[in-house]
C-alpha cells in the first residue's frame, strides 16, 4: 500500500492545487467582537494552523446576515468594511500554501434567542430544544431573494478579502438545510414540495456564486447524506441534489449529516455500533454515491487514524479528508498524523450525565479548547463540561444582549 496518499496533493476540477489531503472542517470561532468584526485572537488562530500542515482550512460560519447569526460572536461579512478587516486574518491563514475558504452560512429558524427573537425560515416551524429559539416567521419572496443576494454577495466579498475559496453552508440544519428538508419547508410556492422546489434556493445561489467568482475559483458546498429525522431529507434527496451540484461545477462536496435536532455530526459515535467499528461517519453514503457522480468528495466526521485515512484515499473513496475535533485534541494536528503512519488522534472524554444536554456539554468544551488555542494557551482536556456549558450560555448572554 502506499503510505503516502494523505500527502499528496491534489488539484480541484477549477485548477488549484491542494498541497495535501488535510482540511480543516468548518468549526465556529466565537471570537469576533461587538461589530462582527476579526480580532488579533482570530488571527492567532489561523496563524497556529497555517503553521501545522493542514492543506485546506474552511473557516467557521462567516453569516451573509448580521440579523440571524449562527452564535453571537460570529464574523459578518455584509460589506466592504469587512473586507479591510478581514485582511490579517487570511494573510495568517494562507502561510506555507495553505488554502482558505470562508464557510458562509444563514441560520434562519436556528439563529438562537442571543441572537434574535424574530427568526425566519421556509416555514413557521419552531425549533424546540432547551427553549432557545423562537418561532420563526416563513419567509416571503422577496426575502428569498435577499437572501440569495445576500449569499452571492458574501462570497463576491470573500474573494474580494483574499479567501482562496468559499463554501457553501448547506447542512447541519441552517437556512439553506431548512429549504432542503421536507420537514422545515412546508412551503406550497415553487421553493416548496418536490426537492427540485426545495433545493431550488441552494442551485439559485451556487450558479450565481460560480457565475461571479469565475471557473478558476474554488467553491465548495457542504451537504448533509441526511438530516436523521422521520421525514427529513434523505439519501434520496441527497443524490438529486448532488447531480446536480456536478453541473453546476462545484469543486468540492463536503458530507456530513445531522441538524440541532439530531446532532449526528457530533455525537454519531455514542449512538451507532456500525460507526464505531468504522471509524468515519457518512462514509457508507459517500461510497455509494461515488458510483453515480465524479464530484470530488471530502467527508468530514469520526477520522481518527492515519493508516484508516490513507487507505480511503488509497481506495479512492474520497479526495480529501475533513476533521475537526482532532484540531482540538492535538495542539499541532496534523504535523504528527501527516508524516507517522501510526498516528492516532483520540476523541476527549468527558463525563456529562444531562443526556438532554450532552451536545451543548460538547460544542461547549471545545469551544473553550478554540478559545484557548486562540489566546496562545494550553489544551485543557481536563475542562470540566458543566462549566463549558454555563460559560457558553454566559458568553452568548454577553455577547449577544449587553
Ligand atoms: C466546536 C465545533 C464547532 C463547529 N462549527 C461548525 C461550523 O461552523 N460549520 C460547520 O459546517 N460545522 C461545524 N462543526 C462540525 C464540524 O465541521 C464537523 O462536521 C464535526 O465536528 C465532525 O467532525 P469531527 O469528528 O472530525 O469532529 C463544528 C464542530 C465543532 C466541534
């Protein structure tokens, strides 16, 4: 077999190289301040991990609406004012040919109560979980159209500022996933029903995004295989949606799975026997899919090991390979992984006995471990997670109302 394959590099369908098969997935910073704006924190951050090896690095959710952000510490890029600051930032994070991509998103009816009370979505369909978010009120037309002005515009902005790519954020149960499932779009206008009705707002965007960034220009889209929920998109939906994704000309698919109410992309590990003899989530859809598309595919979820990660690349079932976590459990991943065929990188272990709250108990804990890293601090594996709960409900409290 050859050891080699997380190594080498790799060239997207529009032309750029890749110079290894690492990325970084998408994991939300919380840390720009009051105008939504990139702090020296943030450009630590991308430092540290421009420094370690990574050939892709996809930001965490920058939103194209200030009014409905994923947390309220989210970077907004509505402007041009944004665009001077993001400057640094990128500089940092496209050190020794690192690739940057701003992962821009819209979280419609999951936009927390920090955040606003009046959310909107498809349709008015609240999202109940531990009472943080309001009813969302359906959307209209011309809202729609905001919104996919909005997208285009943040991606025009995003190359603008120096990003080497974009993506898409189209999964995890935000406004684009909410368009996508049955069960958040109950909408009988031409943007509901049929899944070419619910994925029209997703094509509408990509085709704008490619027809304004030009056809040497990396744009990436991530993906749900399914939402885990009775009625919710499913593989199905999946496969049509990611036809036509390849015509569209994207250069890379990224696959997960799982919203807020079922937060899979997460937790996958605690609830199924099959994945944890397997190590990735989300592969078994990634192979089947391969038979019926030539998109590049990266999964993202459950890589743990090099020799496991080496041998998918081997086998050619994907192109690349997402973590996230693994960046907060090994201080420098991936300079060890890449190079020592050995390698291992363990989840954190934490005991949390609210099983209602286990996924906060997580997001919570490792967004303490970003925060660290962004400082220049220590790893805390040891960090108690009842306390990363309270101190992300205080930090959203803060951050979002005072
Ligand atoms: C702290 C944290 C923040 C995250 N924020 C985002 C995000 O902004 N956008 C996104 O698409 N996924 C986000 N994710 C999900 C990850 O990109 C990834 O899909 C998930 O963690 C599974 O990968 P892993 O097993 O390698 O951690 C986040 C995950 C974590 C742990």
């Amino acid at each position: 077999m050859n050891t080699k394959a997380l190594l080498q590099s790799y060239t997207l369908p529009c032309g750029v190289m890749i110079k290894n098969r690492i990325a970084k997935a998408a994991m939300t910073e919380r840390l720009a301040n009051k105008k939504q704006e990139v702090t020296k924190e943030l450009i630590h951050l991308y430092d540290h991990w421009a420094n370690n090896g990574a050939g892709l690095l996809i930001t965490g959710n920058i939103m194209v609406d200030a009014r409905y952000k994923e947390a309220s510490a989210n970077i907004v890029l509505e402007d041009e004012k944004g665009v001077s600051k993001l400057s640094e930032m990128i500089k940092a994070g496209t050190k020794n040919d690192t690739q940057l991509w701003a992962q821009i998103n819209h979280a419609g009816r999951q936009a927390s109560i920090f955040s606003t009370f009046k959310p909107i979505a498809p349709s008015a369909i609240q999202l109940k979980k531990l009472m943080l978010f309001a009813k969302p009120k359906a959307m209209n037309v011309e809202q729609i159209k905001d919104v996919e002005n909005r997208f285009v515009n943040t991606a025009i902005l995003s190359k603008k500022a120096g990003f080497t790519g974009v993506q898409i954020h189209a999964a995890h149960g935000y406004l684009l996933s909410q368009f996508l499932s049955p069960k958040t779009n109950q909408r009988t206008d031409n943007h509901g029903g049929s899944i070419q009705n619910r994925a029209r707002l997703l094509f509408d965007i990509v085709k704008r995004v490619r027809e304004e960034l030009g056809e040497n220009y990396p744009i990436s889209v991530k993906l749900n295989s399914a939402d885990f929920q009775r009625g919710g998109f499913n593989e199905e939906d999946a496969l049509y949606v990611i036809k036509k994704l390849e015509s569209l000309q994207i250069d890379l698919l990224e696959i997960s799975g799982g919203t807020y109410e079922n937060i899979i992309f997460l937790t996958q590990r605690y609830q199924r026997e099959s994945t944890k003899q397997r190590e990735a989530y989300f592969l078994d859809f990634a192979k089947k899919i391969r038979k019926e598309t030539a998109l590049p595919m990266m999964v993202t979820g459950g890589f743990r090991s090099h020799a496991f990660c080496n041998q998918v690349l081997e086998n050619k079932e994907l192109e690349m390979i997402g973590f996230a976590r693994p960046f907060l459990v090994d201080k420098d991943f991936p300079k060890q992984f890449l190079k020592d065929e050995q390698a291992k990188v363990d989840d954190a272990t934490f005991n949390f006995k609210i099983k209602k709250m286990k996924d906060f108990a997580e997001a919570g804990f490792y967004d303490y471990q970003i925060h660290q890293l962004a400082k220049g601090k220590e790893l805390k594996p040891d960090y108690n997670p009842y306390l990363a709960v309270l101190r992300l409900t205080t930090n959203e409290l803060r951050k979002g109302w005072f």
